[in-house]
C-alpha cells in the first residue's frame, strides 16, 4: 500500500489531466470534476469519430480510462486520439467497420495488445436515415440491422472472449428512444434498437454469474451530425424541440455522463438496465395538447 504522503503526486497528475482533457471537450464533455471515475479502465469504443461516441471517448479519457477509439472513417478516429493525448490522456485509434465481425475481435485484442486488458466495451456504432416501411428494401432491411444489431452481436462476442477468462468486464451498448416505441421510417432502425436491448438482457444474464455487466442507453435526440441530418428531413423541424418535455435536443456529453456510471464501479450493481437518456420523450403519449 502507499503511504498517503506519496500519492499526493499521482493525484496532483491526475487532477490535472482531468482539467485539461474537460477543458478540450468544453462545450462537449462540460463538467468540471476532480475525481477520476475510471481510473485504470481500458475501453474499447466503436462509432467513436463523431457525435456521441467521440463525446464519451473524451469523457472516458478525462475520467482517466484509457480508450481504444474505433471508427470505420480512419482520420475521424485519428483525431478523437489527438484530442485526447493533447489534453494528456493515453488512447489508440482503431480503424474498421463494425459490420465485419473480425473488426471488433481485432478491436478487443488491440485494447489487450496495448493496455493490457479490456474493462468495457462500447458498441456504439450505429444509425440510419428515415425511409417508410413501404419504401424500404430488402437491400436497406439489411444494411440497417447489420450496422445496429449484427454489429453489437459481433462486439458483444468479442468483448465475451476476453472478458470471461478475465472474470470481469463491462459491455455497453448504444440503443436509442427508436428502440423503445415507433418512431415515423425508423422501422429497421428500430427494430435493431430494440433488438440490442434484448441481446444485452440476455448478456447480462448469462455472463453475470461470471462478473461481467450488460446495459444499454438509450438516448433520445441528441444534438449529433446524425440527428442534425434526419431533422433537416423533418417537415416539422422548427417544432421539434417544442415537443422534448425539457424543451430541447440533448448534447452528446450528456449520453457521456450516463454512459461513464454504467462504465464505472460506482453502477457495480446495474445490469441488464436501459438507461433512457432523452430529455423525457419516452415518458410521454403522443395525444394532442390541448395548449
Ligand atoms: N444522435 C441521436 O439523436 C441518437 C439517438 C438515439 C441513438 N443514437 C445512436 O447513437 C450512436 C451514435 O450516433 P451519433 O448520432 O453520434 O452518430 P454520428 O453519425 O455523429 O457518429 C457515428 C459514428 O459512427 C461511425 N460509423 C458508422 N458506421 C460505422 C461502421 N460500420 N463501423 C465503425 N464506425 C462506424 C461514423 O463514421 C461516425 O463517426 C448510434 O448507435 C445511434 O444509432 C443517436
């Protein structure tokens, strides 16, 4: 055990790093905090060169973990991993498309390759544009579920492998509100989502007894290069926010906050939860205001 009077420096270092990387997310990560949640965690992230992945791949990295940054647009990982040494914290970018099963084994083993071990993993990768159901081919069905479901399948295995011989572990999975209800040409979308939330059910289940935790969040509309593109599809667009009961798009740091509990010690007893994250939406109905 250290003596108390020789940590004095390891926290000064850390305390440091964590104001620095908040200070190069600010706007993004917010917050200000002077503990460092995840201290010592290593975390694989896909879908982590945009929106919210890169915003919890900043928040991962601020809380002291380090983060094995996937993305299937190489530069896009690249610079989330600059970002992050910049502000002094330790991360790898990790090149590859989620819906080829060898890229997340290759991502679990580069996690292990570099840090050591595998703490978390965050299938994150996803997303779709809005087609109606009679619009949709089998052609897009497909590239839908391969990107949401498929692709969390082939992560959550893959994390498995490691994970089970380690007899601990995290796996984390980004669902959305589309998973939860109907939402208008979200139809494969959705079907995914809610198809993950499933999958993760039955991970925690099945490997709980094994020390491993399974959640999911589920994140309403968030403020995202994504969402930004479906909105600008939407007839009612400068409406939306109207009707989020707080009265606006999330941020992504804020999927980043829920995302580093479930990730840290402090959710030690949270598994097989989805954790709705979405300013209210799935709390309502969608019956006329009578304002
Ligand atoms: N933004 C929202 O409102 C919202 C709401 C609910 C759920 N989500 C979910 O959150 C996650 C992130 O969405 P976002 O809004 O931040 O999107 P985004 O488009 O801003 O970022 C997604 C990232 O994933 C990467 N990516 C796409 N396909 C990939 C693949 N095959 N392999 C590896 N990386 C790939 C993209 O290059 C991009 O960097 C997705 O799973 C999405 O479905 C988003």
């Amino acid at each position: 055990m250290p003596r108390p009077g020789n940590l004095a420096p390891t926290l000064a270092a850390g305390y440091r790093r964590v104001d620095a990387i908040t200070r190069a997310s600010e706007g993004e990560a917010g917050g200000g905090d002077m503990a460092e949640r995840l201290a010592g965690k290593v975390i694989a992230l896909t879908g982590a060169g945009s929106g919210i992945g890169r915003a919890c791949a900043l928040r991962y990295a601020a809380e002291g973990a380090a983060v094995v940054v996937n993305d299937v647009d190489p530069e896009a990982a690249r610079r989330v991993v600059v970002e992050i040494e910049k502000a002094g914290g330790r991360a790898r970018a990790h090149a590859g498309d989620v819906t080829k099963p060898e890229t997340s084994e290759a991502l679990a083993d580069a996690a292990v390759a570099a840090f050591g071990r595998l703490d978390v993993f965050h299938a994150n990768a996803g997303g779709a544009m809005p087609t109606p159901i009679a619009a949709t081919d089998h052609a897009r069905w497909r590239r839908d579920l391969d990107l949401n479901l498929d692709a969390v399948w082939f992560g959550t295995k893959a994390a498995l492998r490691v994970m089970v011989p380690q007899g601990r572990g995290v796996i984390l999975v980004t669902s959305s509100g589309a998973g939860l209800g109907g939402v208008h040409g979200l139809s494969a979308y959705g079907a995914a989502k809610a198809g993950v939330i499933n999958l993760m059910q039955v991970t925690a289940l099945e490997y709980g007894p094994k020390g491993i935790r399974a959640n999911a969040i589920c994140p309403g509309t968030m403020d995202t290069p994504q969402l930004r593109a479906w909105l600008d599809a939407q007839p009612g667009r400068d409406r939306f926010a109207a009707g989020i009961p707080l009265g606006r798009l999330g941020r992504p740091d804020e999927i980043a906050h829920a995302a580093v509990f479930l990730a840290s010690d402090e959710a030690s007893y949270v598994t097989g939860a989805a954790l709705v994250v979405d300013g209210g939406i799935a709390s309502t109905m969608a019956v006329p205001s009578s304002d």
